[in-house]
C-alpha cells in the first residue's frame, strides 16, 4: 500500500480524509458580467463544494462548457469568485489582493492541456524550469533543474534544447516539471493529456502517479475523458451545468454511479471490445427511454 491509499483509512462514506483538507470549496460561486444594456450576469459556478486532502487526486469531470476549467481558474486567483470561499490550508484565499496571492502562488500550480501554446517555443528547457525557480528566489536554480529534468524522465542534455524540437509528450514533461520547480502542495491539471495520443497519454498519466507517489502532491485533475479519470483519480466529481451533481470515491462514480448525469457519461464513453461495445449500446439505449430521453438511432 502506498502513501497516497494510507492518506484514505479513516476516509468518510464519499472517500474524502479526515482532517483540515488541504483545499476547501465551499459554496463556490463564479459569475461574468454580459455586454448590453440590462442583461443580467452568467452564473458558471453555481455553489461548488469540493474538499481536496493532501496526496489526494480529485478527478474533475463534466461536458465542454459546464465550467471545469473555471473551476481550476478560480482555485488559481484566476476567475471572479462572486460568492462562497475558497480556504487552502486553513485559510481563505478567495478575498486575497494579487501581492496576498503571490505569496501562496507557489503552492498552487497548473498544467494546461495544449503543450505547444504554453511553452515559449524559443526559450531553452533550462531558461523555462529556470523561470519559476528564479521568481522564487532560488540560488540553487541549476542543480533544481536537473532534479526536475530527472524526476519527468528527460535526458540531462534536454536542458540546452528548445522547446520547439521536442514533441507534444516530451513538452508535457516539460510543463510538467515547471509546475514541480516550487515543491507546489497542489497542480491543477486541466485536460494535461487530451492533444496526447494513447499511448503517450498512458505514460504521462504514469507519469503524473509517480510524481504523486514520491512527492505527495494532490491533483485536481480536469478531464472529460472518464477511462483517464477512472486511472488516476481517488475521488471523482462530476460538474453539470456548473454544479457539482455526483460526489464519490473513483470506484463508487464509475461503478455506481447514482445521479442519472452520471449514468449517462459512463454510457457514451467508448470501450474497445465491440462485443462489449454492442452489449453496451443496447443498456444505454435502455437507460436513456427509462430516463425518457430522445433515442438516436441504434446502429
Ligand atoms: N471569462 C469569461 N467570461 C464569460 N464567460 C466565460 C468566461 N470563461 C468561461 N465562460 C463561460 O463559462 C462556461 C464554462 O466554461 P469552462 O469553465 O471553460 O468549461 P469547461 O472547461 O468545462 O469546458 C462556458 O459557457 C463559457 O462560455
Ligand atoms: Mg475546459
């Protein structure tokens, strides 16, 4: 048993650890202003709860549009929070000015899902783990930047290399090990293996545990992919329409699931045996006329 699965024998009925969470939501509520005359605010979060512990892996998932990367925009000081509070350890950082926020800063660290845009494709390996460390006012910059070169599995030599010559899965190592440069207690993952291709995805998923395991790290990890949040995550919160619908252990969501939402999103996943494949568009074809829902043709 490792770490991370220790963290979780005095868990509660959803799974989550006893204890001062590392990360609190709670009733998060994040609306833009529209343009035009008299129209009234969007509400993209409407009252989220979401505890997230030390070592822990929070599986985010949910349709384009029902507000998963919002919700790691707000955790980051990055989205208006208009109601409710965000508390990491212990302490309310939802109301903190940007120079309160900077201080935290390192704590909290993301890794986007488009590998190319969010490298500087000129700059070196090394000028890019750099970076942070700098910003940081870390001395021992260069020998960091080997330990992190060691810890995502690149070469030693990748450090005098740009960004631009190595590939979408080398790059996400890359992204990945300047989100590690600070020590961070918590790296929101949003969509961190979507423009991967399989087998890519499935090591830098392996990646992500490893790091988790040596590190004791805790993800919020942003997918709407259900076989990569069933691989990684410990819990798993399900977001529709900007609400939290379904709360539970990795097993329970995608074993049992309970909100009709729920139920749906396993259906439509693809699963490769089409034996399996058949069985499978027969029940949710069942499933949807239980839940009254239009049926598409069964092919
Ligand atoms: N800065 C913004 N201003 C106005 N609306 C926004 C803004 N950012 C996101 N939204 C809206 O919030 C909703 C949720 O977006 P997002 O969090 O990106 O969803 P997801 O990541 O689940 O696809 C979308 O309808 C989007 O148009
Ligand atoms: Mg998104």
């Amino acid at each position: 048993m490792n770490a991370s699965v220790n963290a979780y024998v005095n868990a509660d009925a959803n799974g989550a650890a006893a204890g001062t969470p590392l990360l609190s939501m709670q009733n998060v509520q994040v609306s833009y202003p529209t343009r035009g005359f008299r129209s009234s605010p969007v509400t993209v979060l409407d009252g989220v709860s979401l505890d997230i512990a030390e070592h822990e892996t929070v599986g985010l998932v949910g349709e384009s549009g029902s507000g998963k990367t919002t919700m790691g925009r707000a955790l980051l000081g990055l989205a208006p929070v208009t109601g409710g509070r965000i508390m990491f350890q212990g302490r309310d950082i939802s109301t903190l000015s940007r120079s309160e926020r900077r201080r935290s800063a390192k704590d909290l660290q993301v890794v986007f899902q488009d590998p190319y845009s969010s490298l500087n494709p000129a700059m070196t390996i090394e000028d890019i783990l750099m970076e942070p460390l700098e910003a940081g006012g870390d001395k021992g910059g260069r020998d960091v930047v080997r330990r992190l070169l060691d810890q995502v599995h690149l070469p030693q030599d990748a450090g005098r290399r740009l960004a631009r010559e190595f590939s979408g899965g080398q790059r996400q190592r890359i992204a990945i090990a300047r989100a590690l440069a600070l020590d961070p207690k918590l790296v929101v993952c949003d969509e961190p293996t979507s423009a991967l291709d399989m087998s890519t995805q499935a090591r830098v998923l392996g990646l992500f545990k490893e790091i988790q395991e040596t590190t004791g790290v805790a993800y919020l990890f942003i997918t709407h992919d259900l076989a990569v949040v069933r691989a990684i995550s410990h819990r798993i919160a399900v977001l529709l329409h900007g609400k939290v619908v379904e709360l539970g252990t990795a097993a329970q969501v995608t074993g049992d699931p309970q909100h009709a939402y729920t139920q749906r999103l396993l259906m439509a996943a693809p699963i490769a045996d089409p034996v399996a494949q058949r069985t499978r568009r027969l029940e949710r074809r069942a499933l949807l006329e239980r839940q009254g829902e239009v049926v598409d043709a069964v092919s």
